[in-house]
C-alpha cells in the first residue's frame, strides 16, 4: 500500500480478523495496519465492519475477560456481585443482534428467586453520526431481573462495546505523533458493525505547541 493513502474499507471477514483477548484482558483484534494521513480531529475515510457473530463473539470475549488468569480459559460463566446481592451470568449464551442505529445486548441471568433476560439496547445511529453510544432509561426483559441488575447489565453492554470499537480503531494506526487512533464514528445495520477510527486532537496526541 502506499504510504498517505487509504485503501477502500474492509470487513473483518476481507482483512483476516482474528478476535480473542491480550493477557490484561483487553481484546486483541489482529486486521492489517496501514499508513493513513488523518489530520488532527478528523475521520479517517477506511472503516473496518463487524458482522453480527463476530461482534457477539468480539463482546462476549471482553465480558469475560476481566474474570480469567493470564493464559487460562476464558469462562461461560461468571458471578456478578453488588453490596448483598448476586446473580449468575451465563455469557456464553450472551446474544447481540444488529438493527438499523441499534444494537441489541440479550444477557441470560440466574438469581436464587428467578431465571430470564436482560435486553440492552445500545443506539449507536447510522450513516457517519460520530462517537455517541446511548440506550433507554431502564433495560428491558424480565422485570425482577430488570429491576435489580438493570444498570448492572447496561454498563457491561456499554463497556464492550465501546472495548470493542476502541481496540478496531486501534488497529488503523497512529498519528503523526505516534498517537493511536481512537473511534470517531459507530454505526450499526442489520448486516454489519462499523467503525471508523478519528486522529486525535494536536492537544491530546502531544502536537501541541
């Protein structure tokens, strides 16, 4: 590829992505890097996409995570605690499904009075709408379980997915100062996640004077 040039987007089935996690629990997301000119706080034109299994497979792997050893399996199963309470949750059944601006987060929880759902909607619009990821004021699903482990659910959808968009922008490269770039744009449609990866600003990379 030449260097300040971009090549057309790629998905992650065209660029040989690989999805798993690094030893501090982060995902690791292997695409090709090339050489971009991306100027200070602007979007770079090369999106890399997800499909709906590789996103789910992508956010199941940075829920699980922070709950495995260096070098262990990563577990189908793991408790979530808070203050007298806790539920188990089975990630390995964790679904995520694809809409227009929406992505839908499906957690299967099991308490010592009830087993269901939790749903978290994630809107993350369409079309290059910038780095805004939004959901509803309560999540949706079984309503005991809603009630508790609600805004438990929502901050571990939000949080993988926004690991997720992290580590793909990552993988465009860095700035000019060595900087690495960051998501400035997520959108989803029924067939695909899509990131497009933003230079940081001059301030924020160490270019400023």
């Amino acid at each position: 590829m030449t260097a300040g040039t971009e090549e057309p987007g790629l998905s992650a089935a065209q660029s040989g992505l690989i999805l798993g996690t690094s030893a501090t629990g982060r995902l690791g997301l292997a695409v090709p890097v090339w050489t971009t000119s991306v100027s200070p706080g602007t979007l770079a034109q090369t999106p890399i996409s997800l499909d709906a299994a590789q996103l789910q497979s992508s956010m199941i792997s940075s829920l699980s995570a922070p709950y495995a050893a260096a070098g262990s399996a990563l577990p189908g199963q793991v408790v979530w605690y808070d203050y007298d309470g806790s539920v188990l949750v089975n990630l390995s059944a964790t679904t995520v499904t694809l809409l227009d601006g929406v992505v839908l987060v499906t957690f299967s929880l099991q308490s010592d009075q009830v087993t269901g759902q939790v749903i978290v909607p994630l809107s993350v619009g369409t079309g290059t709408s910038g780095m805004l990821i939004g959901t509803e004021s309560q999540a949706r699903g079984q309503t005991q379980l809603v009630d508790r482990w609600g805004e438990t659910s929502t901050a571990a959808a939000w949080s993988a997915l926004l690991d997720v968009a992290q580590a793909l922008a990552q993988q465009g490269g860095a700035d000019g100062n060595g900087a690495a770039f960051i998501p400035g744009s997520v959108t989803a449609t029924p067939a695909q996640l899509t990131v497009l990866h933003q230079a940081r600003q001059a301030m924020d990379s160490g270019g400023a004077s």
